[in-house]
C-alpha cells in the first residue's frame, strides 16, 4: 500500500435530512494505521422546496416512486454541488481527489424482515445517485456502504465504529464514543480493542423525538429547541418518562439498529396524543403562562430526560466499563441534553469530539472519506460484532467516473 498521503472527500445528508455535510479529509497509511487530517468542512443546506419533497417522501406522499426517481437524481446533484463547494474553498481541485465516499440520504432502513410483508426479507435504501456524482467530477465514487454487510448477513449499521476504532482506540483506556443524532448511537472501544472487540449499536432516539415534536408544537416554525431553552423551563415527568422507557427496542441485545420508521413524526403524533396536547400548541404567540404551554414544555424536559436515561440503560445493559465518553452530534449543541447525559453517565468523563481534535459536526462526513479510501484497497471495512455479520466485509460499491476531465 502506498504511503502517499491521499486527499478523501466524505459526504452524508443524515435523518434531519437539513442538508449535505462535507469534509475534505488527508489520510496517510490505511486500515487501523490510518492517520486523518480534515482540511476543510461545511455543510450546504437542502433548498427549501427540495427538503420538503424529501419529507413528503418520507411520509409516503403520492406519487411515491415518481417521488424517489427523481430525488434519486436531484439529491446526486446537491452531492455534487456540495463537493464542488467545498473544493473551491479549499483550493482543491477535484481532480487531486482519490476518491469521493458519498453515503446519501437514507430514505428506508429494514435491517430485519418484516413479517407483514409477503415476501420478507432485510434491505436499506439511500439516494443521491453515485452515478451522477461521479459523472459531474470526474472522480471515483464509493457508496452504498451498508448493503455489503447486510448481503454478509449483518444489519447494515452502524457504519462510523470503524472510524472510531481507528481513531479513539487507546491501550488502556475504556472509551465509549456516543453520538447524538437523530437516532442516538455507540461505539464501545474497551482498552486495547482489537477489530472483534469493538461493539456498536443504536442505543434509540437522539434528537429526533425532540426535533419531531417541536416541529409539531410548532407549525414547522421551529425545527428544534434552540439551546434547550423550550426544556429547561418544563420539568420531567416520571409516569411518562416511564411509559415511555418500556420501548421494546430498549429490550433488544445489540447487535441493532433503528430510524426514522420507529422515531419519526408519526412517533411524535402518538406522544402528543398521548399527553393530551395538540400540534401547534407553541406556535407563533403561543402564551408562555398558560397551561397548555407549560405542559409542552415539560413533554420536551421529559423526552431530554429519555435520551439521556435509554444511553444510560443500554450502557449498564450491554458495555463493559466506562472510564470516558467521547460524544459527537448536532446533540452536543443542546446544554439542558448535555447535562442530563453527564448526569446519567456519572461518574464516566463525558467530553466533546473537539478534545480530541475531532470537530464533531464533521466526524460523520470525516468517516465516510475514510470508508471509501480504504474500500479503494480492498479492505474490510465494517464491525461484525457491531453489525451481526458473518464476516468482515468491504463496504461501498464503485462507481468509476467518465473519462476526461469534469466539465
């Protein structure tokens, strides 16, 4: 293998599916010898009219292949804006690129069979076409990174662990790198992990309940709780938090996952209804002193309350020991989360991906550069203990780009 360092790009759209997160990213050496710079990231929002037809999909709106067709193409696209962007910031033109590791916007994840269907059977679909991507730059393009490890029998995620492996793993330190997304996840790396001694899973709801119900209280004037201010004013409530921690998936042994089909807005319309209160109860003008109000605001400390509590629960249920917790996420930019989080893990140190030189908005993007630059060698690159694979696997297909120079 080539000791030269190689300049990676990486790009996601995740479950908030607000936009494109890129990073440019240096990697000398490869596998768990890889060392990575990030050189440049940004995110470029979706515009408005395209992230609403994604969110009709999503929902299932009629007509809904039409719908996935040419969001399929139009998502590519924003991809490729996205990658040119940031290239230009940067001073780097796109033909200096190695590879670009594109992981695209999920739109359905069924990393178990389901039994209503008539034929059943595991599957997971992105969009953001790579042929597109690849066409308009003239550089190779990896993605499509889970169904590798499903077809190996495994769940098709959680994809970053590798990342964390080769980055976080120390020889004597018991780190559990936890990210707070829209759907929460971990990766434990006890100290000196090998590859086969890395578990990862989706411990249930990171931002997304959150997010989904202020967007309801709200009329879609608001898309989260800026700061955790709507839930620092409200209190938990124990009954509901209760009823809401008897969550079959909080049950389930690793390895899992889950998303958008189990925490979305249709998850969010059932505890509304559940606690009596009605969409757009905090619109614009609501009253801050009525009752109505300060019942919304306790929903949101309660389902801060929740995260916090189900990452606590799985980590006393499925890990070992935790000496620190490294954590990453549009989460962290929420103090009232936060706080709760390092509540519940006490007496574990909970610290940023920033103190350790990991800007924790790019890690994602950061991963997936990292994935595609050693799927290029032919390395395997997912955690079957992580995933339930049968084996190891290389993630990613290829897709190689026209020939001559992009336009």
């Amino acid at each position: 293998m080539s000791a030269t360092p190689q300049r990676c790009l990486g790009l996601l759209s995740g479950t908030s599916a607000d936009g494109v997160d890129a990073a440019l990213v240096t990697i000398s050496g490869a596998g768990e010898h890889a060392r990575l710079t990030l050189t440049a990231f940004a995110t470029y929002p979706y515009p408005a009219a395209l992230r609403q037809e994604l969110f009709a999909l999503f929902a299932q709106t009629a007509p809904v292949l039409p719908r996935l067709c040419v969001l399929d193409t139009l998502i590519g696209e924003a991809f490729v804006t996205a990658a040119q962007h940031l290239c230009d910031a940067a001073g780097v033109p796109l033909q200096a690129l190695m590879v670009i590791g594109s992981h695209g916007q999920t739109v359905w994840h069924q990393p178990a069979p389901d039994p209503s269907l008539p034929l059943a059977a595991s599957g997971t679909l992105q969009i953001g076409s790579p042929a597109v991507i690849a066409q308009r730059t003239g550089v190779p393009v990896i993605a499509d990174f889970r169904s590798a490890d499903i077809a190996a029998g495994g769940q098709g995620a959680p994809l970053v662990p590798y990342f964390d492996w080769v980055v976080f793993r120390h020889p004597t330190v018991h780190r559990a790198v936890q990210n707070l997304g829209g759907i929460a996840n971990v990766t434990y790396v006890p100290a000196g992990a090998g590859r086969d001694d890395v578990l990862a899973f989706d411990t249930g709801p990171g931002n997304m309940l959150i997010d989904g119900v202020v967007q309801l209280l709200t009329d879609d004037a608001q898309a989260y709780d800026r700061d955790g201010q709507l839930a620092a004013r409200g209190r938990v409530l124990p009954e509901l938090l209760a009823f809401l921690l008897d969550d079959p998936y909080f049950q389930l042994p690793p390895p899992k996952t889950t998303g958008r089909e189990a925490y979305g807005r249709e998850r969010c319309r059932a505890i509304l209804e559940h606690v009596g209160l009605r969409p757009g109860a905090l619109r614009l003008g609501a009253e801050p002193k009525t009752v109505e109000f300060q019942r919304a605001c306790d929903l949101l400390a309660t389902l801060v309350a929740l995260t916090a509590e189900s990452i606590a629960e799985a980590y006393r249920r499925w890990l070992g020991p935790v000496d620190e917790v490294i954590v990453g996420g549009g989460g962290t930019r929420n103090p009232v989360l936060m706080a709760a989080l390092a509540r519940a893990l006490a007496p574990a140190r909970v610290v940023p991906h920033e103190a350790y030189g990991i800007d924790s908005k790019a890690k994602e993007a950061m991963a997936f550069a990292l994935l595609a630059h050693d799927a290029l060698l032919g390395l395997p690159t997912n955690m079957p203990r992580a995933t339930g694979a049968r084996q190891a696997v290389t993630l990613g297909s290829l897709t190689p780009p026209r020939l001559g120079a992009p336009p």
